[in-house]
C-alpha cells in the first residue's frame, strides 16, 4: 500500500474548507451555520496534521489538540447564543439576528 | 494514489455536501458525523492514530452530542427519523468500517514512507516547547465555559 501523498490529502482539506465556506454563504439557518464553521475548522485541523505527518513532526497533532479546544468553545458559546437568539426571536434565521 | 486515501475522501466530500444541503437539521448532523469519521480514517492513514482517536472521541462524539441537545431543547424538529433517513449514513459509515477493518487486517501501516508519530511523542511536545499554548487552551476552555454559562442562565 502507498502512503498517502500530501498533496492530495491537502487538495481534501481545501475543498472540506471551500464547502464548509459555501455552507456558511448559502444558509440562512443559525444551526447550519454553526456546523459549517466546525467543517472549516476540522478541514484546517487536517490540513495541520497532514503538514505535520509530512515532515514526521508532532507539531501538526499539537496544533489540532488547540483547534480542537478552540472548536469545543465556540460552539458552547455559538450555542448559548443560538438559544438566546430562538427564545427572543423564535426562528432560527440568521436575516432576523438584530435590529432591536 | 491509495485506494483506501481515495474512498475515504470521497466519503468525506459526499457526506458535507449532504449537510450543506440537508433540510433537517438532524440528518445533517448525522451526515457530519459520518464526514468527521472519514476523516479520522486519512488521519490514521497519516500515521497520526493519537489524533484520529481524538477526532472521533471529542468531534464526533462530544460536540456533535452538544449540537443534538440544542436541536431537543430548542424542539424546533421533530428527532424522530423515519428508517430511509438511516440508509445513507450507514452505506457510508459501512464503507468506513470495511476500509478500517481492511487495513487492520494487512497489519502495519503504509510503507516506510509513512512515519507514525504517536501519542508519546505528541505528548512531550505538547507539555514541553507548547507548554505555555496548552495553558492558554485552558484558559480558553475556562472563559467558553463561563461564556456559555452567563448566556444561558435565566433572567428574571
């Protein structure tokens, strides 16, 4: 079996990203947006661990353990504010986030 | 390329267009949890087992269980799923599982190519040169948690 070539496996992550970012243009709906921005940042998670299996380094890996962190807090907040925006609004359209 | 490199891309891609364009917001959630398994598979297939672990432990297990309270307490939805709906994600995660089981079977990973980097070795760098990363990490988790709290806490 050939080992996995970086290149493709980055050519993966940029288009996981390019959805993600799409996912985020196109809905309208609060919860879809918050799992499109945690497909963005899972695709740079694995483009970190592609680099650092690249030059065999545990870099790559460390730097995915502080994005995971980082995901795991904002969506706790993304949620909390999901929930605040329903209970005020009850819709979760994102078109209907402010304006008093 | 690898066979094995390319299904597991292939499911990864197939399984977030679908929840980019799901509906439901459930049936996307199930299908992101599909995406984030594939793509635990190419991280293993990387040589990075420690955190293809983490992957399935905290991503498709802990967030995507905080999404599915959300989606319950907002009641927005029903959870309730009629039997079709599962027949994608499983003819995926199935496909997964096979990949898995396949390369388990051949034993060793790769080649000589491939360089395992294992939890020891991340480890040490984690609580060494990125000591001070790691402090700040749990300073983030701490002030998300404080954030979550004081955005969901009752007013009256």
């Amino acid at each position: 079996m050939a080992s996995v070539s970086p290149e493709y496996a980055l050519l993966l992550a940029g288009v996981l990203f390019c959805l993600g970012l799409v996912g985020v243009i196109v809905r309208r709906n609060l919860l879809f947006i918050l799992l499109c921005v945690e497909i963005m940042l899972n695709s740079a998670g694995l483009a970190f661990v592609v680099a650092g299996a690249r030059w065999g380094q545990p870099d790559g890996q460390v730097m995915f353990i502080f994005l995971l962190t980082m995901a795991a807090a904002e969506v706790a907040v993304g949620l909390a504010l999901l929930i605040l925006h329903f209970n005020r609004r009850k819709t979760l359209n994102a078109d209907m986030m402010g304006g008093g | 390329m690898n066979t094995v490199f390319a299904l597991s891309a292939v499911v990864a891609v197939a399984a977030t267009v679908l929840v980019i364009t799901r509906r439901s917001a459930v049936h996307a959630l199930l299908y992101l949890v599909v995406s984030l398994l594939a793509v635990a598979v190419i991280m293993f297939l990387l040589g990075a087992a420690f955190v293809a672990a983490l992957e399935v432990i905290i991503y498709a297990g802990a967030i995507m269980v905080l999404f599915v309270f959300v989606i319950m307490l907002i009641g927005h939805e029903s959870i309730a799923m009629n039997p079709r709906a599962w027949i994608g994600p499983s003819v995926m995660s199935a496909v997964l599982l096979a990949e898995l089981a396949w390369v388990l079977a051949r034993g060793r990973l790769g080649g000589a190519s491939v360089t395992e980097v294992g939890p020891k070795q991340v480890g040490i760098a984690l609580f060494g040169p990125y000591l001070l990363g790691a402090e700040m990490a749990a300073f983030l988790l701490l002030a998300g948690l404080v954030g979550a709290f004081h955005l969901g806490r009752r007013r009256n």
